[in-house]
C-alpha cells in the first residue's frame, strides 16, 4: 500500500488531477487470486482498466485477458505481436477470450483471422457470427441471479436455461463449436449463494446436452464479480474461493477448463486519486469543497459504478461534516455531501484510495476538463 506520504509528494511533483497505479497491488491480487483458486484461468477483464501499462504487468504474470472491443484486443495484442504466427495465434485462443455477446459484423470479420474463442446469448448473435467468423469458438452466457450485486448484468446478458441446449445444437448446426458456457453473477457480489446456483446450472446443462448428444463442451466461464474490499463488510476472498472451489470439484471433472474474468477484484486497490482544492463555499451551513476531480473524471464511478469513494485530507484538524463537489459546470458533478474534512484551503491536496476499477477507465473530457494525469510506480 502507497503510504499518504508518498501519495502527496507525487501530487505535488506531478501535478493535480492526478491518478497513481501501485503495480506491486496488481501482482499482489493476481497472485491472491491464483493461490485460492488454483484451478481457475484468471483472465483480467481489460474494461476494469485498460491502461496499457496494466495490461503489461499482467501479461508478465502470465494472466490471460477478456476483452469486449478490438481496441481492447489490440491493447493486448501489443504484448504478442512479436511471437512467431503458430505461437501468436496459440497464445490467442488460450489466453483470450471475447466475451462480449453482442458484436458488430465488421468486429467479427477483423477477429476471424485470430480464431478466436467469443460468447453469444442469442440466436441471431450464432448466425452472424457463422457469417463473418466462422473460424471462432463459441461460449454460450447463461443468465443467472445476480441477487446482492453492485451493479446488475443479467437483464442485460445471458440466454435463459430453458433455451441454452437449444442454442448449443444450433451452433453445431451452422457449423460452429461450442466450446462451454459462461455466466456472470453480477459486478461486486457479496452473495457467494449466486456462485453456488451458477455451477449447479452450468451443470445441469451439460448433462442435457450430453443426453441430447452434444459433447463437446469442455470448459466452464464463472465470469466476474470477485468482491473488491472496499470496506470491512466485503468478506475476504478465500471464503469466496472456498464456495466455488467446493462446487468445482463436486460438480465438474478434472478435465473440464474452468476460467475466470476478474476485473475489479484485480486493480480496485492498486489505484489512487490525488486532488487538489480550487474553491470553497458555505451551502446551507456546510462548508462546501471544490476539486479539480470529479464523477465526469476519476469518480466516474460514482455515476457509473455505484461506488463511494472517501475523500480525505492530508492535513490533520478537528473535522466537519462536509461537501465535495467536481470542477465542472453541472449540479450532477456531486462527488459526496457528506465527508468528515478538517477546515481547508485553497491548493490544499485531498486523496481517495481503493478507485483502480472503472475509474479512470471512464473519464471524459466533458466541460473542456481532461482526464487526470496517471503515474505508473512500482513497475
């Protein structure tokens, strides 16, 4: 963990919005990851944040990647290019996977050279596919509870159990092979039971399509949602691996594939914010801070992500409870209304820690304010 110390001397050296990527968190949580669920492929979901840099650390880790655009492929593509094509194109089927359902046509004719592994929830998304990348596997996404998740998927994603062998015979019927199934139980969940429904679905169809005569399917995608501890309420990540570690082995074979998608549960605590105060205010008896960070910014989860992230002050005093607000012209950029701050000032510097994931990922430019500036340490 970066200590406020160094946080703030890289705030002052640097310059303020700035966002802080600790590398030694990301190999720390990968290799969490690895030791409590050693069976499962960890494929960093590059969306979390797809800084290149980050990508690189886990690539060296040796972890494979989902992605859910080509600008995302080519993020990673980056690390590979220089492998002769027979490696390039085993690293890519083994360490990749597309796992976004729905792709444009021009998307799946530029993957087709890669034979890539995709998933689909539909039966149009099997025909377009069987179109413009008949070379690709394919994995079908369930949609399964994401009861107590953060920010819910499957209204969204994911065939419903009743049509999944259905859909698997008409991928074997245009031609294509269906390697598994997928699932996603929803961003941040705490409710380790929809892990446990998840598995036993998954199971559960893969014997209807063995009695139904397709056997070909031998791997199994858990998708996302590793909890990030962002407080002492999230439960350590072990208890969780002991859930699905337990369900794995009761119900698959040795020889099924198990991967993963982790993404926030990988980057969440490597990142920091460092800002600084450009205005201030009494609104209704509360004194009001401005920064030059805000949820069109670094705290974009706060509109995107359902998250909070504590602003805290460097400088130490008797505190208030207080406002934070973003630096551009909109009422939306409310980063918090209720912050405990001492009394601050003008270029005075305040931090957030634990907004690695889906942060920066989705800052814009709007109001004319660039995202912040990232300084990579401990590479």
């Amino acid at each position: 963990m970066i200590s406020k110390s160094f946080l703030q001397r890289l705030g002052r050296e640097h310059g303020t919005p700035l966002f802080v990527v600790d590398h030694d968190a990301l190999r720390r949580n990968y290799r969490e990851f690895k030791k409590y669920l050693p069976r499962v492929q960890a494929y960093f979901a590059v969306k979390a944040n797809p800084l290149p840099e980050i990508v690189r650390t886990f690539y060296q880790e040796g972890a494979s990647f989902d992605v859910a655009s080509m600008p995302e492929f080519n993020i990673v593509y980056e690390n590979i290019q220089g492998m002769s094509p027979k490696a390039r194109q085993d690293w890519i089927w083994d360490k990749i996977i597309y796992a976004n359902p729905n792709k444009p046509v021009e998307t799946l004719e530029e993957l087709n050279q890669y034979k890539p592994l995709v998933t689909f929830d539909n039966a149009e998304e099997l025909v377009k596919i069987s179109k413009h990348a008949p070379q690709a596997g394919v994995a079908l996404r369930l949609k399964v509870a994401n009861t107590g998740a953060m920010v819910e998927l499957s209204s969204k994603f994911g065939a419903a159990p009743g049509e999944a062998v259905d859909l698997i015979l008409l991928a074997d019927k245009l031609g294509l092979t269906c390697e598994g199934l997928s699932f996603h139980v929803g961003s941040q969940t705490t409710n380790f039971e929809n892990y446990v429904q998840a598995l036993a679905l998954c199971s559960s169809i893969f014997n209807e399509a063995r009695d139904r005569g397709y056997a070909k399917m031998n791997l199994v995608d858990i998708g996302g949602g590793f909890p990030a501890r962002y407080d002492d309420t999230v439960k350590p990540f072990r208890e969780l691996a002991r859930v699905i570690n337990h369900e794995l082995g009761r119900l698959f074979p040795k020889d099924i594939q198990v991967l993963a998608e982790p993404g926030r549960f990988l980057v969440a605590n490597a990142g920091y914010t460092v800002s600084k105060v450009i205005g201030k205010a009494v609104r209704d008896g509360k004194p009001s801070y401005y920064i030059n960070d805000g949820v069109y910014h670094t705290y974009s989860g706060v509109i995107f992500d359902h998250c909070k992230y504590p602003v805290r002050a460097f400088k130490r005093g008797a505190t208030r409870l207080s406002a934070v607000y973003g630096p551009t012209c909109d009422a939306l950029d409310v980063i918090s209304m209720a912050e405990n701050l001492p009394e601050l000032n003008r270029d005075d510097l305040v931090y957030s820690e634990l907004i690695g994931a889906y942060s920066h990922a989705s800052s814009t430019h709007f109001n004319g304010f660039p995202p912040a500036k990232v300084v990579h340490v401990n590479m």
